[in-house]
C-alpha cells in the first residue's frame, strides 16, 4: 500500500486531471514540448521568503509531544553552536523533520548548512526537500515561495556541478512551474533525457507536461518508460488519462485497473470503478 503523501499525491490528480487542469496553475508556452527554446529563465515577483522559525513553528503542530521536545531540544543545541557543530545539529533536526515528514522546515535546514559549508550534495538535498514541501500544497503563497526557494538551492548546486543530472532535473522540474519561462525548465530536462534515456524523474515531469499540453502520445511514451523502471499507482493513472484521451480503451481500462491495484486507496478505487464502467460501455 502506498504511504499516505503518495495517496494524497494520486487523489489531488484524479481531481485535477478529470477536470482537465491537470496542473494547478496553468503553464505558458507549452505549445510543443521537444522543441528546445533558448533564454534564461525570468522568475515571477518575489514571493516572501520561508524562515526556517516560521517553518518549524509551523510544522511542530501537531506532533506527538515526546518528537516535539527532541526537536525543540536539538534546535536550542543547534542555537548554542556554530561551524561544524551546528551542521551536524542541524542534519539530526533534518533527519526528525524528514521522520514526520514535515519538508519544508527540513529544506531550510539544508539550506542553512549549505551556507556554512557550501557543497553540492547539501543545496541539491534543499531543493529536493524544497520540491517535497510545495508539491500539492493548496497554500498556493506558500507554495510559490518554497518553489522559488527550490530554484535558487538547484541553481546552487548545478553551480558547484553542472553535469549533475539530479540537479538539472530538479531545476528544470522547478522552473516550469516557478518562472514565467517554463520552457527553459523543459529545455534543461530534455538535456538529462538525452543524456540519460530512462531517467525516470525526467521523464515522469515531461510527461505530465505533455498531458497539460495535450500532447497524449508523447504522454504515453514518458509514462511507460517511468513504469518499465518503478511502476506506481501515480503513473499508471497518468498513463491512463493518456489512453483514454487518444481513445484507446482497452489500454486505458488495463491501466486504470493496475494503478487502483497498487494504490490500494478506496476513494481512487471508487473513482477508477466509474472510469472504467464509462469506458466499457
């Protein structure tokens, strides 16, 4: 059974997708995605900034008492501390967050020890915590600030490594939904596929572009390639939307029916029930 994030993550897209958004904020541009477009990416007004208090007050609600007091404890060790004492402080309070799976205070985290020791592998951990702490966030405020945030840590770390493809891939995967030049974003990510085929995390955010964008061959092409390496509930359901709207049923059907297997989720299961009564008729 998929862990509750994962469920959430297949509901909000059974929403989104039968109401054919299919995003929450529509993308400009997206006319043709394997064209590749020059130009930098030109971010959106500022939105303000996420303070690592503001994100841990936040993300304390809530929590079992006995985590709360060891982080409340760790956070006044790490105030007391500084140079590599703090960033190791800092990693245990990650490793909490990451426990309760609380992202955004565990993004600025990273974040922070980035700052007092610059690696990659540290801004490339922020902007992947970043990606988890705004990905269906329905504070839409918030969640453009944790996107921008997101960008500025992969460029960071594309900085310090640019043949990195995790990085490339997690900056791209950002820009198309934080900057007004999302094509950009996608230009980066076909650089990874190209470099690397079967990368799956390429592959799963071109293939949702293509959906948006209705484009449901190339949809269906992505979506088989992320399912031949790691199939999921998710993945399957975006590959179903993709057969149903070129009017393949059978394909679609067979799809629907795996993704309700693995979500193993009864409200998905109730939805997908009705999708298929609809197809087989």
């Amino acid at each position: 059974m998929k862990n509750t994030k994962q469920i959430q993550i297949i509901v909000v897209a059974v929403v989104v997708l039968i109401m054919g958004f299919l995003v929450l904020r529509p993308v400009k541009g997206l006319v043709d995605q394997e064209k590749n477009t020059a130009g930098a990416a030109t971010t959106e007004a500022p939105a303000n900034q996420i303070t690592l208090s503001a994100a841990s007050e936040a993300a304390k609600r809530g929590l079992n008492p006995a985590i709360l007091n060891e982080i409340t404890d760790l956070e006044a060790k790490a105030d007391k501390a500084d140079g590599d004492e703090k960033v190791a402080i800092y990693q245990q309070l990650a490793d909490k967050w990451n426990d309760v799976e609380k992202f955004a205070p565990q993004a600025l985290l990273y974040e922070e020890m980035a700052k007092i020791s610059p690696k990659f592998d540290l801004w490339l951990k922020a902007g992947n915590a970043y990606r988890k702490a705004y990905t269906n966030l329905q504070d839409t405020t918030t969640a453009k600030a944790l996107n921008q945030q997101a960008i500025a840590a992969y460029e960071k770390a594309v900085e310090l490594n640019g043949a990195s493809l995790d990085a490339k891939t997690g900056l791209g995967a950002a820009m198309v939904t934080g900057t007004n030049n999302p094509m950009a974003g996608i230009a980066l990510l076909q650089e990874v596929v190209k470099a690397e085929p079967k990368n799956l995390e390429a592959n799963k955010t071109l293939g949702l572009f293509s959906l948006q964008s209705r484009q449901f061959d190339k949809a269906i092409e992505r979506f088989k390639t992320v399912i031949e390496q790691s199939p999921d509930a998710e993945s399957y359901f975006y590959l179903a939307t993709g057969y149903e709207n070129i009017g393949m049923k059978n394909e679609a059907i067979a799809a629907f029916q795996k993704s309700k297997e693995l979500a193993a989720d009864p409200s998905l299961s109730q939805f997908i029930d009705r999708r298929i009564d609809e197809l087989s008729k």
